[in-house]
C-alpha cells in the first residue's frame, strides 16, 4: 500500500505549523514531512512543534543539511523528540545546497564524504553505542546519548546523484527523492539504491520517498506551468487537477517504485491548511 505525506513548506511562517499539523491529522493523512532549509525555521524546533500539536501523525524531515549540524546534536535531538514521540519521526539527512553551505563557512571539499561519516555515526549514536570516529569530517571521542530512543528510528538520506544514491542504498533505510523526478528516475534511482543496498549486503526493505509536486483548484494547470518554469522542471513532472488526477499520478509514480508519495504544493498555494486538507481527505482515500 502507497503512503500518502504531504509537505508544509519552509517558506511558511512557522505560526502557521501548529494548525498546519492539525489540519493533517484530522484528515488523515499518515506523514507530514518539513526542510531544514536555510535559512528559515529550523527543523528540530518544527518538528518539535507539530509532534507537540498532534497524536500520531509522523513527521519526516527531509531533510537536514549535513554541513550545517555536528552529528552529536543531531543525534541529541532526534533522541530527545522520539522518546517524547515514540515511532512518529523519520530523520533524514542530505547533502543541503551548496550555495548556502558556502555562506554560513560550512561547505565542504567532500560532501559525499561528510554524509558517509554523519550516516554512519548517527545510526551508531541512535543505538545506544558509544562511538569513536577519526574521519574527515567527524570526530567523536567516547560519545555516546545518556538517552537514547527506546527503539532507533529508520534513517533516511536525500539523493539525487549516481554516487549518492548508492551511498543511500548502502548506510540507509530509506531514500528521499526530489519533486523533480519522474516515474522513470524513480526506476532508475532504485537500481542504483539497489546496487549500494548489494555491496553492504543489505537484504530489508528500502523505503523510497517521493516528493511529487501538485497543484489544484480552477488555475492548476497554470500555476504547474509556472512553478515548473520558475523551477526549471520538465513537463514530465507534477501533476495538476482534482483528486482523481492527483490520485491517478500518484499510482504512477508508486508502480515505478515510490513506497511514500508526499504531495508538494506550488510556491504561490494560496491555503497550505486547505491543501493538506484536500490531500487527505479527498486524495488519501483513492491511493490507500
């Protein structure tokens, strides 16, 4: 069975996520996933916030910028939010943009490198280990969580190149893709998942999770136009119409082997509490 997510976007003012996570909840809707992008709201104090207004919505974060976080805090945090939350966060990982890292001081030569290290680091913390790492870009000496999570949360990377993608196979649960991929770089994503899933020798389910940008309402069409435009997207990407056409993408892009679908509204969406509203109860009930 497809989960359905949809996103709150970061642009939004971070007010507005309390109703927000309502919204989804009372519709039904299994996962509502937030960025740490910069530089907005921070991802930890919005997650915080919407597991704080809600009872068993999950919340994934897709995700935070590994140059801008030692991995020791974010392995505090997520701990902290998960024995308050038990099971309703999935903390994910990435690259972050280039652009930004460099404004903060914290672009790396090797971003492939640091993710390798932050991953690998971050699972040993969320299980309870007391970890040692000398590597590029992480150094811990006897650091270990005096709370760690009951039981450690699936780990998620996001990816979009060759390399990290194998990466993503390798060291995580689960893949976050992008609202610029299509069914059929869904397929090819999972070959190369599955090539870094083959060199750990990894055997349990791998959940791929795909942003997928739509718009509804009398000037959809219009407005998909224009947010791919602005965004530099294909037409091959998104979707615009009523639940029935949203419905009917999504199914697409689940048989080209999305697990998760997280609707992604247009920049300009008027009513972000309507549209996670309108993802739940009237789109959630023709995918699951």
């Amino acid at each position: 069975m497809t989960v359905l997510g949809a996103i709150a976007l970061p642009q939004l003012p971070p007010e507005q996520l309390p109703a927000i996570a309502a919204a989804a909840e009372r519709s039904g809707l299994a996962e509502l996933w937030l960025w740490e992008d910069c530089f907005w709201a921070a991802g930890s104090a919005c997650v915080a916030t919407v597991l704080a207004h809600t009872e068993r919505l999950r919340v994934g974060i897709g995700v935070l910028p590994a140059p801008l976080r030692n991995v020791a805090l974010t392995a505090m945090e997520v701990a902290a939010l998960l024995r308050m939350h038990p099971g309703r966060v999935i903390p994910g990982l990435g690259h972050g943009v280039q652009e930004w890292m460099g404004q903060v001081g914290a672009r790396v030569d090797s971003p492939l490198t640091l993710l390798r290290e932050q991953l690998t680091a971050l699972r040993e913390l969320l299980h309870g280990e007391i970890v040692d790492a000398s590597g590029r870009y992480v150094q811990l000496d006897r650091v270990g969580l005096d709370w760690p999570p009951g039981t450690p949360p699936p780990l998620v990377a996001g990816a979009s190149g060759p390399k990290t993608l194998r990466l993503s196979g390798e060291l995580a649960d689960g893949t976050v893709l992008t609202s610029s991929t299509t069914p059929d770089g869904i397929r090819a994503a999972r070959r190369l998942i599955d090539e870094g899933r083959a060199t750990a020798g990894r055997t349990e389910p791998h959940n791929v999770i795909v942003y997928l940008l739509a718009v509804t309402g009398p000037d959809a069409a219009q407005r998909l136009a224009t947010a791919r435009r602005h965004a530099g997207l294909p037409d091959t990407v998104g979707v615009a119409g009523d639940a029935d056409a949203i419905a009917e993408a999504v199914h697409r892009w689940s048989a080209a082997g999305a697990d998760t679908v997280v609707l992604e509204p247009a920049p300009d969406e008027p009513d972000p509490i309507d549209f996670v509203r309108f993802a739940g109860e009237q789109v959630r009930p023709l995918v699951e």
